[in-house]
C-alpha cells in the first residue's frame, strides 16, 4: 500500500499497487463521498486501460454508476467534477511520473482535492483492514459521454490574439495532445512530440527535468520563437521557454499573470497564493506594482485548491508549473495558464518587451533551484538547520509549515521533507552570488558532517 500520498495515489503499477486496489478504491468512493454517481477519466498510460477497467467495476459494485469520459487531461475531470457538480470523481494518471507509474487523483464536490488528511487516510484504512466489499443488490450502471466540446469552449473564452508571435510547443506525447492543436490551429504554431504515446518515447513528461525542456530549447532557437510552451504528462501543468531559449523559473509566472488579471482585466488589489518555495521576487513585485493581498501556502494541490478558494484569490501558482485560477474553479490548469501567458507575451510584444526582457525585470535574486538531500533523519535535520541560522542571526520571518522557511534581510531559505522519499529538499535565495554560495556551502556542510547526508 505504499501508493497512497499526502496528494493522491501514485506508484510503479504492479509493484506499489495493483488493480484490486484500484477496485477497492472505486468500491470504496462512493461510501465515503456519498455520491451515488463517480465521473471517470485517464491518461494515456499503457496500464491506464485495466486500472479503469477494475476502478470502474469497483463503483458500479458498490452501486453507484459511472459517466465515463474515457481519455482525458487531469483539468478535464476537473472541469467536469465542478461544472456539471459531480460528488465525486477520479483522474487515473501519474501526472509527470515515468512510464512504468501510474495512481488516482480523486477529487470531490466544486473539484476539491481529497488527500491523504481529507479521505485517502480512510480508504486505506478500509483496505488495510480487510473490509469487505460485497456486490450491491442493484449495481451501477456506466455512461460513455464527451465532455471536451464544453470545456474547449471554456478555454476559447480566455483565448487572445496571437497573431504576432511564433509560438513553440512540446505536447509530451501526453494529454494535451487532446487540445493543444484545435485551440491554437491558427497560430504561427510548430509542435514536438504531438502524438498521445503511453510509453512516453521522447522524454519523461517531467517540464521539471532540465534534460526533458532541451528539445524544446533547440525548437526556440531553431525557429527563433517568441516562446515555447510545455505540458506535463497529464497537462496540469506547465512551464515555458523565454527567446532566448532560457528556462523560465515557474514561480516567476504567478508574479506575471498580473498583466493580464489586473493591466488587461482591470482587477484591484488581487489577493494572490504562492507557495512555501517562491522566489521573494514574487510577493515584492505583486505588492509594490499592484497593492496585491500574497498568501504564501505548502506545497501540492491538496494544500493550494482549497487554500485559494478560502482567501478568495484570483490566481495563485507553484514551483512546480501548477497555476490556479478563480475562474477555473480555484483548481489548476496548464491549457488554461498557457493561454493567460500568451495573452501577456503577446501584448508585451506589441509595446516592444521581450518575454526574456519581462523575466529578467522580475529576476531580482540569485537562486540555488531545489537541492535534494537524501538522509533518514529528516525532522532531526530539518530542526538542526533552523537552530543553526536561528543562533546566528535573527529571522525577519519564520514559517513553519511545509518544512521550515526563514527569512533574513538579505537571504532565505526553505527546508522541507519529501512525502514519499528519504530526502529533504533544501531551496536558497540571496541578494548575491557569492551570499548563495556560501549558505549552500554551509548548510551542505552541516547536513552531511552531522546526518550523514549525500546528495
């Protein structure tokens, strides 16, 4: 049962959990959401088929019936838990994950996620326990419908001109193949890898991996796009590529996404969610250019959704390229976000702004990017490194939630634990190079003197 996490069900299929789990959480769904009918969708994963075809038979026994919506992006399930008001639904997918993963992304009514504290605890506790799981008197029945029309529909809605761009895409071989080309099919638009391909031949639907964006790098350059655009396995996300071929920090984009709620739409002091990761950039330019309202919340969906549906906010985003909005139901979606982004790269190119130009104006801090430190000892060494800096110098502000992050005048830093894996995560800022060095080099030091730790 090592497949159940803080966000979802995910693991190496047939290792960490196989199709009688995923029959025990169809049975199980219905009971514990109270919903009498369940929307059904997956990704393209070669083992998607059978995991649907046993989460499904798992419903239906419990009595409950499915709409099925066959292959589907993650935001697409999302899109129609909320807009058609399901109780209940699931996404099979491993989002990002290597071709030999796959899990369940459950999520409940308006599309709130349903973790591991919110009802993924309790599944597992039926499953551990042997509950048993007797075919209802009167079984479910399952509906074939499509619902990509409506929610196409919704995404044109938010659609721009970008008729004075050159725009590069890399589908992942993965779930925004179902969309990508018949939004932007008239767009001075060339795409990589635009064939739905479960084994992933390319690369890793990982945009987080610098090895798996270098594709769409060589694109940029070679055609000498104004950007280039890539989605995720399961197109909940997604990150870009300025002109100059460069790697856009994802954090970056919530603080740009203000271009367009609040230059173009005209909202006033927006309330806004980052997470615990976030460049200091981010809240600085938010504040000072727009009197916006920051949030600054723990990583994951579990934790965001709900997070910006409780303030209200109109956006918010993670490091990771998840990018949330108040018109999509306070969930996430990476064809949505990429076509705010464009909207905003291509008014910034009608007054004469790069996008490269656009990013380096937010850039105002040198960044380690994450760095993984693999220890057992994980709360012991995440508190030893915050009684190290809290000894030497007074924070200007301390979170404590998601690990630890705190602030000094000019540095930060944060420290968490990984849900899943033996490693702490460890993510550094400073006003200057040589400051960031020396806090890495320091905090390096003291993990592996003290923890034993390798990176």
């Amino acid at each position: 049962m090592g497949a159940f996490h803080a966000y979802d069900i995910r693991g190496i299929y047939n290792v960490d959990f196989d199709k009688e789990t995923a029959y025990k959480v169809g049975y199980f769904l219905p009971e514990l959401l109270k919903a009498n009918k369940v929307l059904v969708g997956r990704d393209c994963r070669l083992s998607g088929q059978e995991i649907h075809d046993y989460l499904i038979k798992g419903i239906t026994d419990a009595g409950a019936d499915v709409d099925d919506i066959g292959l589907s992006s993650t935001p697409l399930v999302y899109f129609g838990t909320a807009n058609y008001g399901y109780k209940a639904s699931v996404q099979i997918t491993a989002s990002h994950n290597p071709r030999e993963y796959n899990g369940m992304k459950v999520s409940r009514e308006n599309a709130l996620p349903v973790g591991l504290d919110t009802g993924l605890g309790q599944i597992k506790q039926w499953i551990d326990e042997g509950r048993p799981t007797p075919v209802a008197a009167k079984k479910g029945v399952v509906r074939e419908i499509d619902i990509k029309p409506d929610y196409i529909k919704f995404l044109r809605g938010f659609k721009g001109d970008y008729s004075n761009l050159k725009i590069a895409f890399d589908l992942s071989n993965g779930m925004a193949t179902l969309f990508a080309k018949e939004i932007y099919n008239t767009e001075d638009a060339t795409f990589l890898f635009d064939e739905m391909d479960g084994s992933f031949p390319n690369h890793e639907p990982n945009p987080l991996v610098a090895k798996n964006v270098e594709p769409l790098k060589k694109l940029v350059s070679e055609i000498k796009a104004d950007i280039g655009v890539i989605y995720d396995g399961d197109a909940d996300r997604v990150m870009f590529v300025d002109d100059k071929a460069r790697f856009v920090a994802p954090d970056l984009v919530i603080a740009m996404m203000a271009r367009y709620f609040c230059d173009e739409r005209g909202e006033k002091n927006p309330r806004v969610l980052q997470e615990i990761r976030s460049s200091k950039a981010v809240g600085e330019y938010l504040v000072k250019n727009y009197n916006a309202e920051v949030h600054t919340w723990r990583v994951g969906r579990a934790f965001a959704a709900p997070k910006l549906r409780e303030i209200d906010g109109l956006w918010g985003g993670e490091l990771a390229g998840h990018y949330y909005f108040k018109d999509f139901f306070y969930s996430d979606s990476g064809m949505l976000s990429s076509i705010i982004v464009l909207r905003i790269v291509s008014a910034l190119k009608k007054q004469g702004i790069r996008l490269s130009e656009e990013i380096d104006r937010l850039t105002g801090y040198e960044n380690s990017g994450e760095i993984n430190f693999k220890l057992e000892a994980k709360k012991e060494a995440m508190d030893a490194v915050k009684a190290y800096y809290e000894q030497k110098e007074t924070p200007t502000k301390v979170m404590d939630f998601d690990g630890y992050r705190l602030e000094f005048p000019q540095w930060w830093f944060n420290i968490r634990p990984s849900n899943t894996e033996p490693y702490l995560r460890f993510i550094c800022e400073a006003t200057s190079k040589e400051l960031l060095n020396e806090k890495i080099e320091e905090v390096k030091n003291l993990l592996v003197t003290r923890f034993g730790a390798k990176m």
